[in-house]
C-alpha cells in the first residue's frame, strides 16, 4: 500500500511540518495559500518532488482522497487545484 502523501511530506520536511497538509498548494481559498508567497508554494513542490518520493500525480490523488473522503466535510478544498497548478505553472516558466 503506497503511503499517505502527509508522510511523504514529514519525511521530506520533518514531522508536522505546517503545510504539510498542501492547502499551501492546491487551495486557492484556504488561508494557508493565502499566508505564503508564490515562491514559496513552488519551493515547497519543487522539494516535494526531487524527493522522487511521490510524483506530482499520485501526491494530487492523495490530496484528493484525503479531502473527499478522510474528511468528507471539506470536499471543497479540491474544488480549486487546476487554477492552482495554473499559477503555479505560470510562475515557474
């Protein structure tokens, strides 16, 4: 069973890491994306990825899952992760 994205991040960044949650990145609406610069959102994905622990597409998955169906009362959390990666795109090119 592949593990849950949170661990992968408190392997990447430590243990309850504050973000470790990923509103910082996918959550257009949360007051973690807005609490942090672009930069900072790409410098958090950028880390996450050279970890070559858990690709882009299987980390979004488990971000899904875990807003839709660990805590089926915050579904809206997902609603916003294709303009995220939008900007976050425009940003890093």
């Amino acid at each position: 069973m592949d593990k849950h994205y949170q661990e992968i991040v408190d392997e990447v960044f430590g243990s309850y890491y504050p973000h470790r949650t990923l509103r910082t990145l996918f959550d257009l609406h949360s007051s973690e994306w807005n609490e942090t610069t672009v930069e900072e959102k790409l410098g958090i994905l950028k880390r996450i990825l050279s970890s070559n622990k858990i690709s882009l597409s299987k980390l979004i998955v488990g971000y899904k899952h875990f807003y839709t169906k660990e805590l089926s009362n915050k579904g809206h959390a997902v609603d916003s992760i294709q303009d995220a990666l939008v900007i976050l795109l425009q940003n890093a090119i």
